[in-house]
C-alpha cells in the first residue's frame, strides 16, 4: 500500500520532508513500508518505544530510530508528541501509541478497530460497539492483568480525538470512551 499512502501524504505536504516515521508496533500495516518511507524522506527517522528499537527496529530499519521511552514528549515545531508505552495492549510487547498534545489527538492503532471498509474520515457517534462487535468475532487482544491500568494511563491524558488506524477518527470524550473500553474487556 506504499504508493496509495505516499500520494495521500503528498496531499498534507512534500513526502521528502517527513522527519520521523511513528508507528504503534511492529507489524505489516503499521510499519511493513518503513525503509520505503526512510529512502523518500531522507532527513527521517523510525519514531517508535524503546522495545521496538531494541528487537526489531534497529536491526530491520535502515537508519537507527529515535526510541522514545514511556511519557517521553518529541517537539515538532507547532505540535508536540507523548510516546506511551502500551506492552500487550492490544498486541505485541513494544507496543505503544503517541499523543499530539496540541490538538489531543490520541493515534490509537488498533484499538477501537472497526470491521468493514467502507467508513467515515471522522465521527462522533458509537464506535465502541462496532469495535467490540469485531473483537468479538476476531479477538486481537492479549488480554492481560495490567489492561485496565493501561487504558487508564492513557484515559489520563484526555485525548478528545482518537485516531483509530482501523475505522473511523472518532471525536468527544476520549477519556470516557477508553473507560468504556476497560470495562468490555476486564468487567
Ligand atoms: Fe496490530
Ligand atoms: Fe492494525
């Protein structure tokens, strides 16, 4: 999918000024095209957590990564973003997710993963329960004792956008629905 999402890139601005490539953890859809990215935006880096430089990233990526350690903030200029380490949640032990703190914006991976193709850019209605309806058909999550604590570190933060990777952006209370979350998975 490199090419498709190269173009829409270009649309917000020039792929070649790209300073950091970020992504949750590692996997084909979040990072397969890393080294695609690196070779068209030469002054880039990998942006990931410490984990995913240690086992993967510096080992499979073509320059070293900026690992970003838990609650660490990267300034971009006009926006600033807070790395979260996320270990399971909702796979892999690097995983993790970054916060824009100007707009709080949560770029949330995979959680709240709706099914299907056909979505809106942004919504303001339920999302939970189209995502829960996917887990319960295809259960991605590791399930494990630290999940409630987890959601509510990032609850903490008071994202009012979640970015969901899988679905549609979703906007409110990003605090409450991450609640909600907890709730479905440890009731
Ligand atoms: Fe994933
Ligand atoms: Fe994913």
């Amino acid at each position: 999918m490199f090419p498709l999402v190269r173009e829409a890139v270009a649309s917000v601005l020039p792929v070649e000024r790209l300073r950091y490539i970020g992504f949750s953890h590692v996997e084909a859809d979040e990072c397969g095209s890393l080294n695609e990215w690196l070779a068209v935006a030469p002054e880039s880096s990998p942006l990931c957590g410490k984990v995913a430089a240690l086992v993967s990233i510096d080992d499979m990526a073509d320059r070293p990564a900026r690992a970003l350690t838990d609650g660490e903030t990267l300034s971009l200029g006009k926006h600033t973003m807070r790395w979260f380490d996320t270990p399971h949640l909702p796979h892999a032990w690097e995983c993790g997710f970054l916060m824009e703190e100007q707009t709080r914006t949560l770029l949330c991976g995979d959680l709240f993963t709706q099914g299907g193709a056909e979505h809106a850019a942004i919504t303001e209605s339920d999302i939970l329960g189209p995502s829960e309806a996917f887990r319960h058909a295809m259960d991605y999550y590791a399930h494990t004792q630290n999940t409630r604590a987890i959601l509510e570190k990032l609850a903490s933060a008071e994202p009012t956008t979640l970015a969901c990777m899988h679905g549609s952006t979703w906007k409110g209370d990003g605090a409450k629905l991450l609640r909600a979350l907890a709730d479905e998975l440890s009731p």
